[in-house]
C-alpha cells in the first residue's frame, strides 16, 4: 500500500519518516472515544464515525499506512492510557499545559466555541463570570475543565464521564448549566431528543481539536502535521458541512438573526393591524373567534407533546438508571408497571402486571414478609419506607432490588394509594457478597499463617517431641475447630499405636490407657497411603466397630500423617468438630503434619547431638 501511494505522486514525507512509517504500519494505535459525537464515536452497527475519525482516514489513504484501533468509553480513560503511553494516538484533543507534559499536538484542525447550556425556563444571558452561584457539569479530562479549574476557581463543578451524562444532568434539574463545544451539543441534543434545553451565552474560550500523540516519538507528530498539511479546503469543507451543519453556527450567533426575525415581525404586524382596520365589523369577529380556535388548537397540542416527550424524558432517565416506578390502589388492589420495571422481573411490557395477590410470588418469603409489614405500616401512619428485598424472576432465578414506598393522599387526606420506586441492585449486592468471601478468606489466611508461625517456633524452644507436638496439636485443632483427638508414634514393629497424649474434649472415656493401640480401620488408611483420611460421618460408618468399650464418642474424625522420608511414622488425629471437615482443614492438617514431622526430627537430632557429646 506505500509503495502504491508514493508511486503516484511526490511524497510528502522524508526518507527517514517514510522508513519509520514502513516499520511501524499497522501497529501504531489510535484511541476511539465511542461517544464524542459528532467528532468521533461509534454507531449502532459498531462502525467508528465522525469529523475526527474522517481526518484520521483521509490521512492514512493520502499518507499510505494503517493505524490499529481501540476503543475507549470516556475521553478521563483515554487520558490515563495516554499518560502511560499504552496508546499512540489521542484524536480530537485540546491542547493544554497539563496534557503538554506527555503529548505532541499537530496544529488544530477546527475550532468550535464552548457555550454555557442551560434549561428553557432561565431566560437571562450568561458569562462566565455570572455562574457563581451555579452547579455547573463538566466532563473529566476536558480542556474546559481544566481552564475553568485554573481560572475560575470559585465554581462549583459536578465532574461527569461523558457530554450526554452533563446535558442529562441540567435538563433533569440535577445541576443548574453545562458548559460544552456547540457542535457536539447541538449533535446530541437532535439526536437524543432534549427539548428543554437553550443556549445562554459563550464561555469565550473555544476548543482547537487536533490530533495528539505520544511525546517520546517526535517523528510520529511530524507525519501527522504532514498529513493534515495535504489535505486540501475543499476537503476540509466538505467533511465539516457533513457532521457540522451551517445553522447550528449561524442560530447560535443571533443577534443578526434575531434582529431580522423583529424586523418581519414588526412589518407582519403592521400588516395585520392595516387589514384589520380596513376590513368589517364581521369580519373581524370571525378573525377573532378563528385565532381563538386555532390558538386553542396549538395549546393542546403543545400540552399533548409536552406530555409525551416527559414520559419519553421518565423513561430513558428509568433506563439510564435502572430505575423503575409502581402505584398501587389500595381500594381496588390495581396495580402499575413502568417499563423497567418489567425488564426487572423480565415480564412482557405488552401485558398487564401481576396482580397484587400474587405478588408474593416475586420475593423469598423472608422479603415478602417484610415488605408486606412495611406497606402495612406506611398505609397506617403515612411514613415512607425504603427496604432491599431479595426478588424471584420470571425464570425462578434470585436478584435483589432497592425499593421505596409513599403514600397517595386525597384532598381530604385519606390515603388511596400507595407508589414509589424500584431500583435493580443485584450487581451491587454480588459485589458486597464477594468483597464479604474475600475478606473473610483474607482473614483465614491470616490466622493460619499465625498459627503455623507460632507452631514453628515452638519447634525450637520446646525441649522435647511431646512438647512440640503438644503445642502444635493444641495450634491445629483451634484452626479447625475440633474438640478432640491425639499425637501418637508407630511402634518400633509398626503393629501399634504408642500415644504421647490424648484430648478427649471433656467428653467421658473409660478406656484402659493400657491397652494397644493397633493399626486398624481408618488410621491404617492414612499411614498405608501416607495422606490425610477422614470420616464426617464416623459413628454411623465402618469403621466405628473398630472402637474398644467406653471410648469417646466420635462423630468425625481426621488423620494427618506425620511423614519422615516419604513413612508415615505417626498420626495427628482429631475429631468432634461441630461441623463436617473441609478441604480447607485437610490443607491445614497436611500442614502441621509436616512441621510435626520436622519437630520429630529436630528434637532426634538434638537427641543425637547430646548423645555423642557425652
């Protein structure tokens, strides 16, 4: 593809650009914000699109190379790739001081106004200088943002991921303006239907986009510049009449406009007023009566679409939020849905929802109950309740939802219903359920790493095996928590069991401490395969009956071999823990088995060592 392109006209770019270029085609990555329309983002059929992305395009065909592309949500992620050089190429930015100490920008390729956007019902012109007593919206990482921070400290900024988030923001009263590029508001206002915003004045600082990239390659900034040198006016223009329509400039800088719009104002009026002079009596009352009606007409149509475009306005911020709303009539038991509400329990939106004597059926019972107690209580005394409730869909799969519950009063007073909301926080709630495992597997570990700590040291402070092994048995059982058991060693002809103590849990035992221990049942198993064996059922299984008159009721038992040169050469026994044994407390068992064994052989040395040197 170079080759092609350098073949049919004088490369602009030097031998050591193009060779740099050759190396590097296909590789260099460029980030795609998905939603800065109309300068970049992706459309409904996953294609990147827009005035940027145009230029970006036309200088790989003039230029004769490719560039790999990534996507990114938000302009603030785009800006911390950037930062640590994970991307090469940052499109449609601003240059600033700060974003200066990590990038290069080629000269800007269009300059567009910021403006301060607010809703219908604020009439007055704004500057900046007159939003002080404002909430203002900016988006994260923007150049605005960071002007606004350095030179207008005294505002009061709510930081948002997007420009649709900040536009949202002021036309659902959450903050009083936004203050963003013309040509990206004006875009998303069209096409996400926003009827109830304006245009109050200019932030008198414009946005310069130009393509950015990475500081530590200097000759990567200078084919850029190259490549927006070649593209011609004509170019420029038509790419710019395609994604920034004349009239969103030309409305916005009114005065002209607006002038003209008296103008004919005016000449209309004194035209009406001449005919109506000029014409009858009659005339004039059936002009008067016909205004009446079409005026009449218009209201009730404004007022119709007013209606509709608020639902549509309720149901994309339910969307945006996951947030659903319900009325119940308490006389009649109707019930109403909004649509997300639907998509909750995943009910068809087309049919009416279940009525109020099934609803049990959409909560566990241990919600139903409270939710019931709560409505109960709200309808007698009137004060709202909020509860998280765990729900059953439509599937018989489990979620959990943030509800809340008001009261619907007459005139009177009297309660005649009940409504509120619902919001889907199953995410939320598996978040806090891992964070709660993870923690608590966290403090697990910690105390197992404590206690072995704690063994191992006694390896070398007791004076003998038994010591040892005592204060190890006594370690492992608290971790695991069972209540009895033993340390013994093989017999010299390995037929028996020799116990150095035994902890029977304060449970009576009667057996003769005489009488041998042979190497039976499942103590067999456990030094046969040199691994751990255990029984969470051992009073009911088979080898019970290996259990001599008057032993200590055992429940659940569990072997952990001591292992000396790959023989088991002795037992950890345990048993009565409260509940069955784990895979856990096998891995902690096989643990203090081994340091079990290295206190064995610790203290044979010691013994050794005393035994020579006498």
């Amino acid at each position: 593809m170079v080759s092609d392109v350098t073949n049919c006209f004088s490369d602009p770019l030097s031998t050591k650009e193009r060779e740099w270029l050759k190396q590097h085609n296909g590789e260099i990555t460029f980030a795609l914000e998905t939603n800065y329309a109309p300068f970049a983002f992706v459309d409904k059929n996953g294609n990147s699109r827009g005035l940027a992305t145009d230029y970006l395009n036309l200088i790989q065909k003039k230029l004769g190379f490719r560039l790999h592309e990534t996507r990114f949500e938000s302009f603030n992620n785009i800006i911390k790739s950037a930062k640590k050089n994970e991307i090469d190429i940052v499109n449609a930015v601003t240059a600033t001081e700060g974003r200066s100490r990590y990038l290069l920008f080629t000269k800007p390729f269009i300059e567009i106004p910021n403006v301060i956007i607010v809703k219908k019902d604020k009439f007055e012109s704004l500057t900046l200088d007159k939003l002080q007593n404002f909430k203002v919206s900016t988006v994260k990482n923007y150049a605005i943002t960071e002007y606004l921070s350095k030179n207008y400290s005294y505002l009061d900024m709510d930081l948002v991921s997007d420009d649709l988030t900040a536009l949202l923001s002021v036309s659902f009263n959450r903050t009083d303006c936004t203050i963003l590029d013309l040509a990206t508001a004006s875009y998303l206002i069209e096409e996400n239907g926003i009827t109830n915003l304006r245009f109050a004045g200019d932030a008198d600082y414009n946005i310069k986009l130009s393509i950015a990239s990475r500081k530590d390659w200097p000759i990567l900034n200078q084919i850029l510049n190259k490549g927006l040198e070649i593209i011609s006016v004509d170019e420029r223009e038509s790419i710019r009449n395609k994604w920034i329509p004349i009239d969103h400039i030309i409305f916005y800088k009114s005065r002209t406009f607006w002038v003209g719009v008296i103008a004919i104002v005016s000449i209309f009026l004194f035209l009406i007023l001449s005919v109506l002079i000029w014409n009858r009596t009659l005339k004039n009352q059936i002009l008067k009566h016909t205004n009446q009606l079409t005026s009449e007409l218009n209201e009730r149509k404004r007022v119709e679409e007013a209606l509709r475009q608020s639902q549509r306005d309720l149901n994309a911020s339910q969307r945006i939020s996951h947030l659903g709303s319900w009325r119940l009539n308490v006389e009649t038991n109707e019930v109403f849905w909004t649509e997300e509400l639907y998509k909750m329990y995943d009910f068809d939106p087309t049919l009416p929802p279940p009525p109020y004597t099934e609803h049990m059926k959409l909560f566990t019972p241990e919600s139903w109950e409270l939710l019931s107690f709560s409505l109960e209580k709200t309808r007698q005394t009137g004060i709202p309740y909020e509860l998280e409730l765990e729900m059953v869909k439509k599937d018989g799969s489990k979620g959990w939802m943030w509800v809340r519950g008001e009261t619907v009063q007459n005139s009177e007073g009297k309660t005649i219903g009940l409504w509120g909301a619902a919001q889907d926080i199953t995410k939320r709630k598996q978040v806090e359920s891992d964070l709660k495992i993870a923690l608590e597997e966290a403090r697990m570990i910690r105390e197992e790493e404590s206690a072995l700590l704690e063994a191992s040291q006694a390896i070398i402070f007791c004076n003998t095996f038994e010591e040892a092994a005592r204060n190890i048995f006594d370690k492992c059982t608290k971790l695991i928590g069972a209540h009895s058991g033993y340390v013994a060693l093989l017999s010299e002809d390995a037929q028996e069991n020799e116990v150095l103590f035994l902890e029977a849990g304060g449970l009576p035992c009667d057996v003769d401490p005489n009488l041998p221990m042979p190497i039976r049942g499942l103590r067999e198993v456990a030094y046969r395969t040199n691994d751990v064996a255990y029984d969470n059922h051992f009073s009911d299984g088979q080898w019970a009956g290996h259990m001599p008159e008057g032993h200590v009721q055992l429940n659940n038992v569990l072997f952990a071999p001591i292992i000396l040169e790959n023989k088991t050469i002795g037992l950890i026994g345990m048993a009565n823990k409260p509940e069955d044994f784990t895979q856990r407390d096998i891995k902690i068992a096989k643990s203090f088995g081994e340091l079990a064994a290295i206190a064995f052989a610790y203290a044979k040395s010691k013994n050794d060592l005393y035994t020579q040197n006498r």
